[in-house]
C-alpha cells in the first residue's frame, strides 16, 4: 500500500484562504447587524415621538368630543325654537356643529394613521430585533470557525501527517470550543443581556412615573435601576473571570480559589462557603491548575443554581502524588438512580477528569444535599 503525504505548505494555504473567506463573511454579517441596530435605534426614537402623538389625539379627540356635543345640543335647540333666534345665531350653530363634526372626524382619521404607523413601528422593531440576534449569534459561529483555523488549524499539516487524525484532532477541538461558546452566548443572553433589555424598559418607566407621579417616586425608580445595572457588572464581571482568571498564572491555584470563592460568597449573601486546604500549598502544572479550578467552578455554580444550596463546603487536600477534591451543599439534591440525560455542565466535568487520568464521585439525595468528590493524580 502506498500511503502519500499531505503538502504541508498546501495545507497552510488552503487554510489562509479559508480564514479570508471566513472572515469576509464574518466582516459583512457584522455590518449588517450593525446598520440593524442603527436602524433599531433610528426607529425606536421615532416610536417613541409616535406614542406621544397618539395620546395626544387621543386627548384632543376627547375635547373635540365634548364640544361636538355641546354643540349638536345647541344647534338641536336652535332648531327646535328656531322663530326665538336670529338668522345669525342659527348660522353660527349650524357653522359651529359643522366645524366641530368636521374636526372631530379628521382627528379620528389622524389618529387611526398614528396608531397603524405605531403597531407598524413595533414590528419592525421585532424583526429588527431577531435580525440583530441571528446576526450576533452568526458572527459567534463563525468566531469559533476562525479561532479553530487560526489557532489549531493552521500549522497543523506540520505536526500531524495522516488524515484521519486530522480530521480526528480538529473535530474534536472545534466541537469543545462550539460548547464552550454556546455555553457562553447562553450566559450572556440569560444574565447581562437580560438585565440590560429591562434597564431600557425601566427607564422609559422612570420618564412616565416623573410626568405622572413625581420626582420622589421617580428617584425611587433609579435606584431600582442602579441595583439592577449592579448586578448587571457583577454578570459581566463574573463572565469574564469564568473566560480565565488571570490569577491563576500568576498567584496559581489556592489562592485563586480563594478568591474565586469569596467573591461569590459576597455576591450571595444568602450562602455560606467554607474552603478549607490540607496539606502544604504548592503550584501545580498549569494543565492541573485550570482544570481542578473549573471542576471547583462548576460544581459551586450547580450547588447555587440548580441545588439553591444555603452552605456549600469545599476542601482541597494536595499530596505527593495526588490532589483529592471534596464539595459538599446542602442543597436540593436529585435522585442518581433515575434516568436522565446529564446536563453539559456533568458531562464537561467528567471530560476533564477523565483528561487527567482521574475519578469524579457523585453522591446525592433528594432534600439531603450533594457531594462530589474528585481524585486526580499528578504524574
């Protein structure tokens, strides 16, 4: 059998061609999603001027309605005395009942054109908005696609010389980052994204309590807001750190768990986190370092989000040859003998273990709490 080698240089230049035309297209989604939010912005100003024209034909028709009535009850008087009053007294009733009428009816008309540009308005609105989400989830895509061709793909040909594990080596890596990028639009659309959207809706309620209710009520509401753009930072804050806390190359595992966990036991004021260590605190390889710190990571974010645990304990224990991992809540728990589909978050923890050559132990009762344990060695 004769097996034939890859050109590594083709390689390399089917590659960058990939990445130019990949970031084309990623350049030109972008400039769509960005005239889509000027267009949104454009249009969401004009709804706003739209509003207050509605309410206020509403409240002129309102006045015109009165005074049309008044003046079909005085023309129908006229009418009925009509020897009592003058030729001119009944022209200007006749004059007045007919202006009112006439204007009466064009403002109906008007507002009827406001109201459809209006509900015009808002759904052009909702589609921009889906456009603006496609766009943005689009370009996350094609980040991914990038990323893996610029940092994985690219020098590959040189290193790996057989297709297969090619194919093998970039599905699996593409396929870690597309999770990982999912994991993180979800955390963005579900927490600062989320809190954001209900600033913009807050603040045009700020606008409405002040005309309608007054500056106290008002100011009330904007310290609502700032609460909520707190928390706001402390999600995006909190994102970032998850990306790669820089404390872990430079002060390394411990005392980046420290105070990884500290700032979420301040965040939480209603949930009390013990950390303790046993044995002599020691850098690890770096490999070690991070997974042990998302395996930690992730178990706490399970025991607050999904166990609503109010005291979670965790405990490092650093040997000669191996690191023992224990956390422990007493949370909600779950039943481990019903069968179910694990959710990302156990499936990503039992990949890094299983990465380090190490064993995850889980152990939960329903009304009870969790425990997981990790044994890891270090080779």
């Amino acid at each position: 059998m004769l097996i034939r080698k890859f050109d590594t240089k083709t390689l390399d230049y089917i590659v960058e061609q990939m990445i130019k035309t990949v970031g084309s297209s990623k350049d030109e989604i972008f400039r769509i999603g960005e005239q889509c939010r000027q267009d949104y912005e454009t249009l969401t100003e004009e709804l706003k001027e739209m509003k207050v024209l509605v309410l206020d034909t509403i409240e002129k028709g309102d006045k015109l309605e009165i005074q049309s009535r008044f003046a079909r009850k005085r023309l129908s008087e006229v009418s009925k005395h009509f020897n009592e009053y003058s030729e001119a007294e009944v022209r200007e009733a006749y004059e007045r009942a007919h202006t009112l009428q006439m204007d009466l009816s064009m403002n109906r008309h008007l507002e009827k054109q406001y109201r459809e540009r209006r509900d015009d308005l808002e759904r052009r609105l909702l589609g921009l908005d889906e456009t603006i989400e496609r766009a943005e989830h689009l370009v996350t895509q094609i980040s991914v696609v990038m990323n893996y061709l610029v940092s994985d793909l690219k020098q590959v040909g040189e290193v790996i010389e057989d297709a297969k594990q090619k194919q093998d080596f970039g599905l699996k890596i593409i396929g870690a980052q597309e999770e990982e990028k999912k994991r993180l639009s979800r955390e963005i659309h579900d927490g600062p994204a989320q809190m954001m959207a209900n600033v913009m809706m807050r603040s045009d309620l700020v606008e409405r309590i002040y005309k309608e209710r007054g500056a106290k009520e008002a100011f009330e509401e904007i310290r609502n807001l700032k609460v909520m753009v707190r928390s706001a930072l402390y999600e995006v804050r909190r994102i970032i750190y998850d990306l790669r806390p820089m404390a872990l190359d430079d002060l390394g595992l411990i005392p980046t768990l420290k105070k990884y966990l500290q700032t979420i036991e301040e965040y939480h004021e209603s949930t009390k986190i013990e950390f303790a260590i046993i044995g002599k605190e020691t850098r690890l390889p770096s490999k070690y370092e991070v997974a042990i710190f998302r395996l930690v990571q992730e178990s706490v974010q399970n025991a607050l989000k999904h166990a609503e645990a109010s005291n979670i304990s965790v405990k490092v224990e650093l040997r000669r040859d191996q690191i023992i991992v224990l956390v422990k809540d007493n949370g909600k728990g779950f039943d481990k003998d019903q069968k179910k589909d694990e959710s990302f978050g156990l499936i990503g923890m039992r990949e890094r273990v299983h990465l380090l050559d190490g064993e995850l132990t889980i152990d939960s009762k329903i009304g009870v709490g969790t425990i997981i344990m990790i044994n890891v060695p270090i080779r």
